[in-house]
C-alpha cells in the first residue's frame, strides 16, 4: 500500500501529460517542500460538527483536495457541536449567522474554521478553502463572503439530438440516449466544478427550444441530471417552446390568455415539480430568430411570461424571459428594438418574472456598449446574459479571455450613480431576485471546452457571477495557479497573455467599434462584403455601412436614436466623435476616412494600424507562449501551441478581407510602413466560401 502510496505522489511530481479534465480542480502535489509543509504542520485533521449529506460531501472534498496538494491522507473525524481543542484541525461546522449561501473562515497558524448558515454555504466556503491552498496563499486569514446575485446560471444551448448550438468542444454533455439508468461520471465532475465556482443554476437545453423536453421521458431524463447536481446546490431549469400546448399538449391553441391554455401550462408545471421538486423554473426565448410566442396570439411578452408565472405561483421556481428581440426592418435600428419592444411593459411584469437581456444591444459582438435596457427598467428585475461559448470571438481557435469583456459591461456606469451590475444585483431598483448568466462554452471533449484557455473563461464567469468586483486579473492569476503553474514567471506571463488576448482578437476583427461583419451563418472568420442575407440586419453592410466618404453607424441622430435610449450623462460621453471612447466608435458615428481621430490619425490610418497590429501581436503571443515550453504541462502546451497558428493565420485573414474590402471605398493608400498582402479581395472571399459547401 505505501509502495502504491509513494508511486503515486513520484507521478504527481513527473507531473504526467494532462488531459485537462480535471479543470481548475487538480490537486496535484504542490511542488515546493517549504510551502507543503506550511500546511500540513497546520492542518492533521479535518473536523466535521454537523454529520449532514452536505457537509460530509465538502469533507471529503477537502480531503481529496489535501491529499492530493500535501501528498498526506488527512483524516476526517466526526465530533459533537462542544468540541473545545480543535488545533491542527480544518473544522466545519454550521452556525446561525450569515446568509443563506455564505461563509466565513478564520485560520491561524494553528487550525482553521469554515462556517456557513448552510449546507451549500459550507461547501462553497469549502471550495473557497481550497482555491487558498491551490494558491498558496497564508494560512492565517479571516474572510467573509457570500453571492452578490441570487441566481448565477449557465444557460446550455444544448438539443435534442446532442448537438449543441454554437457549441465548439465536441457534443452535449448531457447523454440523453442512456439517461436516466446510466450517469455518466463527468456530471459529477461538472457539478464539482460549478459548485467549486458558486454557480447555482443551468438551465438545460437550447433557448430554441424543442417541446421534446416537457415530455415525461425527457422529464426523466432531465430528473436523472437533477439528481446529480441537487448536493452541489445546483438547480435546473428547461428552455421551453412556447408552442407546447398546440404541438404537445395537441390544443387548438397556444395563445397565453386562453384558459385551457393556462391549465395546460399549470398541470405541466405540476408534473416537471414531480419528478424534480426544487425545480428552477422557464427560460424562455419568444417571438425570436423565428421561434413561437405570444405575440403569435397579439399578445404581448408579459402576457407570455406571466402565464408561466401563475403556473409557477405556488412553487419556489421563476420565469427568464429573454430580451433578445428584433423585426426584420431595413429602416429600423436593431440596436432599439429589443428596448423598444419591452419598455411598455416596464412594470407590467409578474413578481416571479425576470427579463434576461444581453451585455450588449446587438448580439454578443466581441465588444458592445451595454445594453441600453439596463438602467431604463426601474420596475422590472433585468438579468444579465453574457455568452462564454465564443460564437464571435474565435470559436476553439482563437486565445480570448473573456473576464475583460465581462467586466467592462458590469463596470459600465448607466449614470452619474449606478453600475450596470448594480442594475442587475438589484441594488438600484431593490428586487428581491436577481440573475446573471452565461451561454456555456462546455462539451463532451475530454478538456470540457475545446480550447484549454477557454476553461478559463467557464472560470472567470462563475467568479464575477459570484463577485463582480474581483478583477480580471486576479481571476487570471487564480486561474492558473490551480491549473498550470506556481511559478512567478511563468504565472505573470500567461496573466499577461491572458490580459492582452481580447485587445488582440478586436484589433484583427473589429477595430474602433466595428461590429457583425462575421461570416454568415457559420459567424466564423470575416465576411464584411456579406450585403444580402435572411434579414438585412444579418448582413455586415447594414452594420458598418462604408461608402466613399466614411464609414461606421451613426446613431446620434442621423442613422437612427439608438444613442437616445441611454442616459444624459452616457449620450454626453459618447455623441461627441472627438471625445467618444474610441472603442466604441463605430457604434455611434459615421465618419469620414480622413476625420483626424484623438490619436492624431485619420480614421483610415488608425483602422489600418489596428488591423495590421492585430496579427503581429498573436506571433509575439506565439513567442511568449514558446518561451513556457517545458515549464507547464507538455499536453496543455501543445494544444495551446497548435490552436495559435491557428489563430496567426486567421488573424492574417481576417486583415486582409477587411484591408481589401475597405480600400475600394476608401481609396486610400495604407499607412508608411504598412505592406499591401499579396492575395486579392477574391482569394479570401474564397476562403469563406468554403464554409457554405455541403
Ligand atoms: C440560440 C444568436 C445566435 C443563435 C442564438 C441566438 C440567441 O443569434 O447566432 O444561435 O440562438 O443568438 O441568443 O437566441
């Protein structure tokens, strides 16, 4: 057995190839003897005060955690409440102080104690623990903490079939053939890894919904994935297609004011509360991209979302009712429509009903300004959705870290008092729930999310759900200290890459505030030509609208209001085109090619600089990165490795299509110093052609 023993941690330290399914929870021996020995001078045993399903579960995840960083078996004893000597101990133990979902933990050089209100409380604190020694961090503390948002949720676009929209790390996770009799293992380690983050909601399948789910045999399917992450504090919910009743339940109708229509929804709620009795309620997209809604019926979305409310009146769980709205209006501003379409019914909504609005206005581009709804609701809960999957952002291919963005849109001020995360905390407007969510970027690749950096931002997400306050860079630094390295030199560079990656991905794509010039459909690599599709605004043209004078979106006015929707103070910070983030620039104004920016050059020099910039800085990403060869696990280095060559070309791609489809309207020369590629707009118009080939 101790032979057994010895191999093990002999593994541990040739630190194996790693497969990256263990994420941010490794527990790999910590390499430095020194700091080993710092806590397991400090902590010998693990005392659990109250024996509960809850608290053992984070006992032993303590003690999974401990023997595998301290290289030691650390025991777990069960003591009654009045134990007096807990030295050299880890104790948990339930108090009544704090709330629901928080904790509390002192630690000095003799023992430590984790405190909660509750069971999840506890396991959070638990992780909390952990994630200290993961990053070596002192062993004499005292930290209090609990969620800012109520509800912090992963939203699967998960289908039917097993395959996952804008899904880019393999198929869904969820095996519905073999559910419920078989679960596979990973859920657990999906629970873990949420629970280890605080997230405490996943909604299950795709917004486009298929009626499929509300059946009794995917109800028991879904029952089986409930079951597993019930202990992880974990609540599920199911996108639901708002024809149900028709194609379903086989009524005549859908229409939400119709009572048998009412009943239908109530009796089903009822069943769903049968086989999963702390149900987290309806997502629901409506009247969206072609899916059925109440307006189907004339009727409005509170009157959709409030019929799922009264089914719900009785029960804990909620309705989300999606914002993302828009008519097929050449003449109209996406921009305004979702904000159009819902301000009416600012207070219209039921208690029990939150509208889920995205970061930004248009479609989760790799920057937006923030949703103008947010701060305009004073009388309805608004959640935010952010999208992890990087539909817009590289898909597997591309290194961007996301807590950037993330963070950018909840510091955003909507005015002279409030954050648009205050907004969504409820602070502002004092609402009793409060949501945030993200579209998830897992898969049944073995690395959960495709690319290994993008199990960074599943991370970053959780954390900033959890506490909006952190930075991204501390998260990038906790982040990679449980999951590659301890080493200063080596953590400060991936932190760096990490912090520059977004910066990089906009200059090659979207430079000054470019928005939706993707390939169509496959939203993969650049197609800014794009001039006919389904919707004009599926197009790029209607987006960045060059022509011979200028380019970019003027709505200060001229192009459409979108930039009255905000308040005084952010129209004062962004009508003006001299004085407007230049981030953001392209958002609010059309502007000549040689209109003199703060930078001191012309739009088109300043464009072109950006887009050239772009792709040198992924080859310096490319250096930076050979530089850890050898230093952080050989497995995760060269898939990293490969997916940036990836990257370089791309980035060369998309400078070229947007280089030489500009030019003919700009006719200007590039900048001095700047070298024309030597392939034609044909060539790479060619390469995104192939994305439409059956
Ligand atoms: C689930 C974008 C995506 C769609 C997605 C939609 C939404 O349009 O391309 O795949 O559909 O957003 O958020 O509902």
């Amino acid at each position: 057995m101790k032979r057994l023993f010895v191999f093990f941690m002999l593994c541990n330290f040739l630190s194996f190839a790693d497969d990256g399914s263990r994420l941010w929870l490794k527990y790999d021996l910590i390499k430095s003897e020194s700091q080993r020995k710092v806590y397991s001078k400090t902590y010998k045993k693990i005392v659990v005060l109250n024996q509960t399903p809850g608290i053992e579960l984070a006992a032993k995840e303590l003690q999974e955690a401990l023997t595998g960083l301290l290289g030691t078996k650390i025991p777990i004893s069960y003591e009654s409440n009045n134990v007096t000597s807990s030295k050299k101990s880890i104790v948990l133990g339930l108090t009544d102080l704090g709330s629901e979902e928080g904790f509390s933990i002192a630690g000095d050089n003799k023992s430590a104690r984790i405190e909660s209100k509750s069971e999840i409380g506890l396991l959070y604190g638990t992780f909390a623990f952990i994630r200290r020694i993961q990053n070596l961090e002192s062993t004499t503390f005292q930290l209090t903490d609990s969620p800012k948002v109520k509800v912090r949720m992963l939203n699967h676009w998960d289908n039917a079939d097993g395959t996952v929209e804008r899904g880019y790390a393999g198929s869904s996770m969820w095996k519905w053939p073999e559910l419920p009799e078989t679960i596979d293992p990973r859920l657990i380690q999906y629970a873990r890894a949420n629970a280890s983050i605080g997230i405490n909601a996943v909604s299950i399948n795709n917004v486009n919904a298929s009626s499929r789910f509300l059946t009794p045999e995917y109800l028991r399917k879904i029952k089986g994935v409930a079951d597993v992450l019930r202990p992880y504090g974990i609540k599920v919910f199911i996108s639901v297609n708002f024809k149900s009743p028709k194609t379903l339940g086989g009524l005549e109708t859908s229409d939400p004011l119709d009572e048998s229509v009412r009943n239908w929804w109530l009796k089903k709620t009822n069943e769903i509360h049968d086989y999963i009795p702390d149900f987290g309620g309806y997502l629901v997209k409506a009247n969206s991209e072609g899916e059925p809604g109440p307006q189907d019926y004339g009727r409005t979305h509170a009157d959709g979302a409030n019929m799922l409310a009264a089914a719900l009146e009785k029960r804990d769980g909620i309705v989300i009712w999606r914002a993302f709205v828009y008519n097929a209006d050449i003449n109209g501003d996406r921009f305004q429509e979702a904000f159009n379409q819902f301000k009416p019914l600012d207070g219209s909504f039921h208690e029990k009903v939150v509208v889920q609005v995205k970061n930004g206005p248009i479609d989760f581009m790799p920057r937006e300004p923030f949703h103008p709804m947010f701060g305009a609701f004073p009388k309805t809960p608004l959640a935010m959705e952010f999208q992890i999957t990087q539909e817009y952002l590289g898909q597997s291919t591309h290194l961007t870290y996301l807590a950037p963005m993330f963070k950018e849109t909840l510091d955003s001020k909507i005015d002279a008092n409030y954050t648009v995360a205050e907004v969504v905390e409820g602070t502002k407007d004092k609402f009793p729930i409060s949501v945030i969510a993200g579209v998830a970027n897992t898969g049944s690749d073995v690395n959960w999310t495709g690319h290994p950096f993008n199990q960074a931002n599943w991370y970053a997400f959780g954390r900033l759900a959890w506490d909006y306050s952190l930075s991204s860079e501390q998260i990038a630094k906790e982040w990679t200290n449980m999951t590659l390295s301890h080493e200063p030199s080596v953590v400060n560079s991936i932190v760096d890459l990490m912090t520059e990656s977004l910066p990089t991905y906009i200059k090659y794509t979207y430079p000054l505030g470019l928005h939706h010039m993707m390939g169509e459909g496959h939203h993969y690599g650049p197609q800014p030509w794009l001039e006919k599709s389904g919707r004009p605004d599926w197009t790029s043209v209607y987006y960045h609208r060059a022509d011979a004078k200028g380019i970019g979106f003027d709505r200060n006015g001229k192009m459409s209001n979108a930039l009255s929707l905000y308040s005084k103070e952010v129209q004062n910070k962004w009508n003006n085109p001299a004085t407007c983030d230049l981030n953001y620039l392209m958002w609010f104004h059309h502007l000549d090619w040689t209109y003199k920016l703060s930078t001191g050059n012309t739009v088109w020099d300043e464009l072109m600089i950006r887009y050239f910039q772009g792709p040198e800085e992924v080859k310096a990403m490319q250096s930076q990165w050979e530089k850890l060869k050898g230093k952080i696990d050989s497995e995760f280095f060269d898939n990293v490795a490969g997916r940036l060559k990836t990257q370089e070309r791309e980035a060369y791609w998309w400078r070229d299509a947007c280089y030489l489809y500009f030019k003919d309207f700009s006719k200007l020369p590039l900048p001095n110093g700047l070298k024309a590629p030597s392939r034609t707009l044909e060539d790479v118009k060619n390469i995104e052609r192939i994305y439409h080939l059956r």
